[in-house]
C-alpha cells in the first residue's frame, strides 16, 4: 500500500511517497482495518515531522508515517458496524507509539475510535472534523459552567476554535470569541455575541472587559496566549488551555486545566450527525492528493485560508 513516510526530521521535503504491506485483517488482536479515503492535515503532524515533539516520542524515530484523522470504509466487521460502513476518527498518534498514522491507504484502528459517516457527510467532510471537534468538545465539558455564562474562546479563526465557538453555543453559553481581523461576520454566524480582534494580549483583555465589565466566568485558550488573558476571567473561574505546554499559574482561586483529545467514537457519531444536519459547521480549505502530502505541508505552514487541508486517497 501507499504511504507517505517522515523520512528524517526537516521541512517539507522529506515526506515521501513510499510502500509498505498492507495489514491482514486479525493481525493485531482487537484492532480492525479501514481502507481510507481521506486523512486531515492537522498541526501536529508539522511539529511532528519538524521534530518539534521529538522528545515526546521516545525510542520512535524516522522513517514513519504521520496522520491522525481519517475518513474510509471498515474492510473488518466490529461492534455495531459492519465491513463496507463508512466510518471516520482519529487515531491518537502519540499515544499508539507506533508511527503508524494516517498517510496511508490502510489504518488499523480500534473500533472503539470509529464513527458511523452520514451519507450527506462525504470523506473529505468527515476527515476535517475528529480531532478538532472532539478536542473542542471536550474541552467545553471541561468547564462545567451554568447555562448563560459568559465564555471566552481564544482562537475562534482556527479549526478547533471554530468548534469551541460552536459546542459552547450549544452548551447553553454567551461566547465572547478572539478572532481574526475580517472574521467577525463569520464567528458572528457560528454563535459568538461579540468578536474581539486578535491582537496584543492587552488589546484583548481591553476588548472583552468592554463586553463583558464584571470579567469573564470561563476560558478556553485554543490560540495558547496563557497568563496574560488571567485579567479577564472572575475570581473562582475555569480556564482551559488546548495543551499543558501554555497553562497558567492558578491564582484568585482559578481552576487551571488543559484538554487532551481523546478518541470517543460515541460522541464523534453524534457531532457527524449534527454536521449532516448543518447544526455544526466545519470547513474543508483545500483537497490533494496523497503524493502532494509535502506540498500540503508547505501550505498549512504558510498559513492557508482557514479551514482544514485534506488529503484525498
């Protein structure tokens, strides 16, 4: 089968096309196979392939493959699902220790990661959304808020904060959301109250408190801006940062915590379905090929239009 290797530590240029053998079903005990049609770029495979997060990696070094989401039809049967289903997740790279990612033609995955694809959901759709929407969604349980609080998303122009918007909407919470300049209408749609400029840390903390004077009751920091947004969260608030790389110091009684995706397969079923039904939005920036897997890099780290890169296999 296809994959697309790391093949040293670097830029762009040394991803590579190669072949590997492709997985017999059974070959690792509890684990099925999925024929994919599409798998997203997503942040971490740069840091990854740059060795950035060489240190989390332990004895794991190039060649190997990266990738975390993907979309695809399960060739084994599992749990509720039957061989041929179109099904979508993501595999949490780091944690398998593996290299095997989703650069590749087959995955094997466990089949508690997986979701069923609606079919007004293609490949290309449901490859952007597992990561990043349950990331977000995960985060925004972490807050535990009442209903009517007022939330703050950092990040809101990116994937993740896109969805933070969107799942703290839904929580029943009045979003205050940091954007991009031009963005505004578009946060505006996805539920935000108000839309503050991405800027200066100071910038910042002037245009929420001119929402929001009294500060605000919850943070989820997805654009990593750290101790310089503590000035607008209450006393006794929860601040959520998307890695424990930018947590910080507690103090007023703040909790302080960080999310970590993780693989739900139940829940990503339940936020397909909400994007087959348009009531959560998710972008696709551009579609390529498995051999322009460089080419995609070198794009996403020139900062493409929003949305997420999928590659189409």
């Amino acid at each position: 089968m296809r994959v697309v290797e790391v093949t040293a530590y670097g830029g762009p240029e040394v991803l590579r096309l190669s072949r590997r053998p492709e997985p017999e079903a059974g070959e690792v005990p509890g684990r099925v196979r999925v024929r994919l049609k599409a798998a997203a770029v997503n942040q971490s495979d740069l840091r990854i392939r740059s060795g950035q997060a060489a240190g989390r990696l332990g004895d794991l070094t190039p060649p190997f493959v990266v990738g975390s989401d993907f979309a695809g039809r399960l060739l084994d049967p599992a749990p509720g699902l039957e061989a041929g289903t179109r099904v979508a997740g993501f595999v949490p790279w780091f944690e398998e220790g593996t290299g095997q990612g989703t650069y590749a033609e087959v995955v094997q995955v466990d089949p508690a990661w997986l979701a069923p694809v609606p079919d007004d959901v293609d490949f290309t759709t449901a490859a952007s959304v597992p990561l990043s929407a349950l990331t977000a969604q995960q985060a925004v349980d972490m807050l535990r808020l009442p209903a009517g609080s007022v939330v703050l998303v950092t990040g809101a122009s990116g994937v993740v904060g896109r969805f933070a918007v969107q799942h703290a909407v839904a929580a029943g919470y009045r979003v205050v959301a940091v954007a991009n300049d031009g963005d505004e209408h578009e946060v505006g749609v996805l539920g935000a109250e108000r839309t503050v400029r991405r800027g200066a840390p100071e910038d910042v903390i002037t245009g929420v408190l001119g929402y929001a004077p009294h500060q605000v009751d919850g943070v989820f920091d997805a654009a990593l801006i750290g101790d310089p947004l503590l000035p607008v969260l209450k006393d006794g608030g929860v601040f959520v940062s998307a890695t424990q790389e930018r947590m910080p110091v507690a103090e007023r009684g703040i909790s302080v915590l960080a999310v970590h995706g993780t693989p739900d397969g139940a829940r990503l079923k339940e936020i397909l379905e909400k994007v087959a039904k348009r009531e959560l939005i998710t972008r696709v920036a551009d579609v390529m090929p498995l051999e322009g897997a460089a080419e995609a890099h070198r794009r996403v780290e020139a900062g493409h239009r929003p949305g997420r890169l999928v590659l189409l296999i």
